[in-house]
C-alpha cells in the first residue's frame, strides 16, 4: 500500500449500528471515498481527489474489538484506528 495517504486533521465523527455491528468513523464531514480492505471487515475510505483518508468502517466491531474492559464504543476506535492506519503504510 503507498505511504502518500494523509490523514484529515478535521474532527472525528463516530456512529455505530447496533443492529448491523458497524462502526463508521469519520474525519470531518462524511463523503463519498474509496474502500480499501485493511483487515477481513476493517475498511480505510480514502477521497479519491485529495488521498487523504476520510474515515473507516469496521464490520462487526463489538463482536470483533470490544472486550470485557470498560471502554467504551468511542475509547475502543481511539485505541484501535491507529493500529488500521499503521497498516497503510506497508
């Protein structure tokens, strides 16, 4: 994966589908962008004008990342978005 991707310094916007299991994570105002698969159900939405990543989804987040502890939906993603990102780089 190229290393050019940069990461939007706008505010973080996260919403969760308890029916669906699904995170969205947004830096800024949600748009439109290209998936691209990091991990089986973890997906980097990079704008296909600027390469900048503009959010994540992740596929079946509770079940996947929420353990026992007491984070929360929010303190999860802070924990776990810079290790998805990490994985742009390689």
């Amino acid at each position: 994966m190229a290393t050019s991707k940069k990461i939007s310094k706008q505010a973080l916007s996260i919403d969760y589908d308890q029916g669906a299991d699904v995170l969205y994570i947004s830096f800024g105002k949600p748009k439109p962008a290209i998936c691209v698969e990091m991990d089986d159900g973890d997906l980097v939405r990079i704008d296909a004008y600027t390469d900048k990543v503009v959010g994540i989804t992740i596929i079946d987040f509770k079940k996947r990342y929420m353990d026992r502890s007491s984070l929360n939906i929010e303190e999860t993603a802070n924990k776990i978005v810079p290790g998805i990102l990490a994985q742009l780089k390689h």
